[in-house]
C-alpha cells in the first residue's frame, strides 16, 4: 500500500530532524547576497550551510559568554535577556575586511 503524503512528510522529518529531536527547524528568508555569502563561507571551510551556521552560532556564543559578568552567564544560558546596548546599530553594515578576518577563524 502507498503511503499517505502524512505519512512521507513524518517519515522525512525523522530522516532529517531525528527521531528525538536533534535537531530543530530554522526557516528564515535571507537577501540573495548573505545566501551566497554563507555558500562561499561553507563551500570554503568544507562544511554544509547548516554545519556553518551552527559554529557561527557557537562562537558568537563563546564570545559572548567570555565578556559576560559571571552572575550573568547562568541567566543568559536559561532563556533570552535582553542585550544592553544592542549588538548591531539598526542600519549597521560589517565590512568585508573585518568580516573576513572574524571568519577566518570558524573552529569546526
């Protein structure tokens, strides 16, 4: 017997997502540049886009967690606070230089 289209979307999100939830969902429209942006990045580190947003994540996060007061790190590891001053000014551009140097040391 066929399988219903329930039935083959479960089965590929156990193939992709796993069984108990390894992995989570991001759906987020991106411009056209940032797209290839992160292609040429994962292309060059020899990851998949998803494996280079998930070190761009851990390491923005390590960064993170180093500058914060020790009474902070517990809170921040426990749900979202709120960052004061705001991580990027509204409008704010990286340059390609800077961005590449931080880049450049994504740790698999």
């Amino acid at each position: 017997m066929a399988l219903t289209s329930a039935e083959k979307q479960q089965r590929y999100r156990e193939r992709h997502l796993g069984v108990d939830g390894q992995k989570d969902r991001l759906q987020c429209m991106v411009s056209a540049h940032a797209k290839a942006q992160l292609t040429r990045l994962a292309h060059y580190h020899g990851y998949s886009v998803t494996a280079l947003v998930e070190a761009l994540a851990a390491q923005a996060e390590r960064a993170l967690v180093d500058t914060l007061p020790h009474p902070d790190i517990s809170p921040y590891l426990r749900g979202p606070i709120r960052m004061m001053p705001p991580l990027f000014a509204q409008g704010a551009a990286v340059s390609s230089q800077s961005a590449g140097r931080r880049v450049s040391s994504i740790a698999p």
